[in-house]
C-alpha cells in the first residue's frame, strides 16, 4: 500500500481525507489515476491535463522532494509515503 | 428585488446584498479566501451564483451555489484543453448564459484564448474548436493581464450570433452558434504595430466589447487605444473616443433601455500607470452615441492613484441605470443615478479584478 497525504482542504474538497491509502502503483501518475474513482477532481487539481505536477505544489517521495514535475517520472516503491505540499511560492 | 454585488479580488469573492435598491449594502460573505476570483454569474435561468476560484496551487475552478454563495458545489470540471494542445488553460476571464430557451447552456473564455461550452450548467465544458483553428489565430498574444478571451456577448437580437473579445486578438463573432467566425475589427486601431500597419484584421488588444439590448446591431467597444461603436454588428468600427481626455480604458457600461447611452472609464494612456489623466478616477458618460462625453464623479476619490479593469466596472436596473465599480486599490463604489452621484461601498478590499451585479427576486 502506499500512503498519501494530501492538504486538508484539497481533502475536504474530493471528500477525502488528508491520510489516504492507496494501492501500490509504479508511479505517481498511476496513483493517481487509480485515486480518481474514489476522489473524483482530485489528479485534475494535482496535475496539469499533461500530466505535470502543478507548479505551486511539492511532491515528497519517502522524505525526498521530487525534482521533476512529469509524474509518470515520479517513481513510487512498494509501501512509498507520499506527501504533497502547498509551497511557499503559491501565495 | 434584492441585488447582489459579487466582487472578484486578487484574495476571494466578496458578496454584497442590497434590500433598498442599492441605497445600502450589508457583507454577506467572502468566499475562496485564498484565490483570484476574475469573473462570476448570476444565472437567473437556473437560480445559481457561478464563480471560477483560480486557486495557485490547483487550478482553476467552476463553482457553483444556489444559496447565493452561503454554499458552494466545487465538483465541476473546469474548462480544459487536451493533454497534446499546446496550450493549457491556466484561468477563467468570463462567463455568459447561453440563450434563453437553452437554461443549461453557458460559455466561458478562458487563457489562454479560448472559448468553451457547456450544456449542463457548468458541470462538464467542451471547446469550441472553430475559434482557435481560425486562420488568424496566430495573430494573437498575450497583453499584460495574459493571453485572455475575456468577452462573451449572445446577441439578444439575433439567434446564433455570438461576439467575443480576446486581449490581444481582437473581436470575433459567429453568426451560426460558433461552428465559424470571422474578425470583426474594421476600423479598430493597433497602436503598437509599426506605421502603415495600424489597421490590421485580427491582433487588436480590444478590452471590452458590450452590446445594446434596445437596438439590434449596436454595439460598443474600449479598446487598448479608442472607444468605437458599431451599427452593423462589428461588421464596421467607429472611432468615438476623440474628446475623451484619455481613449486608453477597460470597463465599458451599456444602458438597456437607451442605445445612444454608454459609460467608459479612462485610464491615462501615456503612461504605464494605468490611473486616470490628472490622477483622478472619473467615469465618461454619453447620451448622443458618442458624439459627447461628459464626466460623471461625483464622489468618486480625487485624486486617486487607482485604476478600473476590465471587468470592474459594471451596471444593472434600467430606469435609473445602476452603476458599480472596483478598483485596484480595492475601493467599491455605487451609483444610483447613472453615474451623476457615486457612494463608497467598501474600501480596503483586495485588489478588485471583477464586479457583477444583479436584482434578484426574493
């Protein structure tokens, strides 16, 4: 499984909850996909409609800020721990 | 009939109702705190408030009420271009109710320019493809506010005709639902091509274009450098901004009732200030179709080092017209008499992007 921890407003808004279990995926894009059945909006508020994270968000993988912004590029293991962040430059 | 004043800023929705015909105004709430609200509607086909939130971090987004805003729905999906497109919409400048006898369509432009619709009260969007494939499409650029269609107009007068405005681009209109269009910028002048190249038929940076409900063909547009009226749809443009002490503005007023009757704000055009000349806030009244311009500020700030954009400025009612306007400072301000006495509303808002206004029935 992997966990995703999301911004408690974007959870309130997809009817979410800021922890969320996820099945386990090879990338986050994957992840995400899988997550929209239960949280519809949830990858379009994330991702851009090409699949890049958007630009005022940080993506950890297991502590490490992901660099790249595609999130098929964004690798997750087996049991990852996903957090995704509001950063400092959105306002 | 209530009204209420939805007020779009760089920081939320503020929402303003009025039970004495605009006389006062109480804050009924402010919505979307943390986000740039530039346009909003007051569908009255299906009695709901729809606002387009651009959040930094998610997006932009469609939300609706049907309690005036005490309640918002955000599960819509916004506007979008497809994941190949070269561009991506990053906002939403407008929104427009589609025709009367279709309660579940509206249209949206968007950034960069494009036009969508949508024919289930804004739940699901679909692009109108003919405008961006038109020929000239490369004409168009981004101004200071963005590459934006920031103008909807559904001629009451004809059916299927649509008229929209993109900064810089210019106006276009479709006379069969928007499945073809065609420029409608003849006479409109480009005042920051090379000389000899003024008059070109797309790339204008046109700010607001409004039509008249009373007199089919009239129109009016504040364009980067000019105020024009047409007669025949846009087909033709008419400089009438010349006595004007600037032509440079954003918002354009039309009256309902009376097609010779319309309502500009000038800003200084010399300069990158975007205030009004002399520092003043004023609005600019005509009642003869532009052959005379009068101003109309009383108890407008003077002087003030503000501005008005293009959607912040606006009117409602019919006899006496209402007026409304927004400034960057985030200064609101009302008049009850077509502009002749004006009253403060709020001062201290956010920086004022959009002001909408509507009577709604109790």
């Amino acid at each position: 499984m992997i966990r995703l921890v999301i911004p408690e407003e974007l959870a309130r808004a997809v009817g979410a909850t800021p922890s969320i279990r996820a099945a386990d995926a090879q990338n986050l894009f994957d992840c995400l996909g899988t997550l929209e059945n239960r949280y519809p909006g949830l990858r379009r508020r994330l991702l851009e409609v090409d699949g890049f994270v958007r630009q005022h968000l940080n993506v950890f993988v297991n502590d490490r800020l992901e660099r790249g912004r595609d999130a098929r590029t964004i690798a997750l293991c087996d049991g990852a721990e996903v957090w995704i962040m509001r950063a400092v430059s959105g306002g | 009939m209530d009204t209420l004043l939805a007020v779009g800023t760089m920081k939320g929705l503020f929402r303003f109702l009025s039970r004495d015909d605009g006389a006062t105004w109480t804050l009924a709430g402010v919505d979307f705190k943390e986000e740039p609200v530039y346009t909003a509607l007051f569908d009255d086909r299906t009695s709901t408030l729809i606002a387009s939130p651009q959040s930094f971090f998610y997006g932009p987004q469609v939300a609706r009420s049907k309690d005036l805003g005490e309640t918002w729905d955000t599960s819509a999906t916004p506007p979008a271009y497809s994941e190949s497109d070269a561009e991506k919409v990053t906002r939403l400048w407008a929104l427009a109710k589609g025709p009367e006898d279709e309660p579940n369509v509206l249209y949206a432009g968007v950034e960069a320019s494009g036009l969508f619709r949508s024919e289930d009260a804004g739940g699901t969007w679909q692009e109108i493809e003919s405008l961006r494939t038109h020929p000239t499409h490369d004409t168009w650029a981004a101004g200071f506010g963005g590459k934006c269609l920031h103008t909807i107009v559904i001629d009451p007068h004809s059916a299927g005709r649509i008229m929209i405005a993109c900064s810089t681009g210019g106006a276009y209109r479709s006379d069969d639902g928007g499945k073809t269009w065609a420029p409608k910028n003849k006479g409109v002048r480009v005042d920051f091509a090379p000389e000899g190249q003024n008059f070109p038929e797309s790339g204008q940076c046109v700010h607001k274009v409004a039509g008249s409900p009373s007199l089919p063909g009239r129109m009016w547009m504040q364009n980067h450098g000019g105020v024009y009226r047409s007669d025949d749809a846009g087909d033709t443009w008419q400089d009438v901004g010349q006595t004007l002490p600037s032509d440079f503005g954003f918002g354009l007023v039309t009256h309902p009732t009376r097609p010779d009757t319309a309502f500009v704000i000038p800003l200084a055009a010399d300069e990158y200030a975007r205030w009004g000349p002399g520092a003043r806030l004023t609005v600019w009244h005509t009642d003869d179709a532009g052959e005379t311009w009068a101003e109309r500020s009383t108890g407008l700030p003077d002087p003030a080092y503000v501005g008005v954009l293009r959607d912040g400025f606006r009117g409602w009612g019919s006899d006496p017209l209402h007026l409304a306007l927004g400034t960057t400072s985030g200064g609101l301000y009302t008049s009850a008499d077509e502009g002749r006495t004006w009253s403060e509303v709020a001062q201290h808002l956010p920086r004022i992007l959009f002001v909408g206004a509507w009577s709604i029935a109790r």
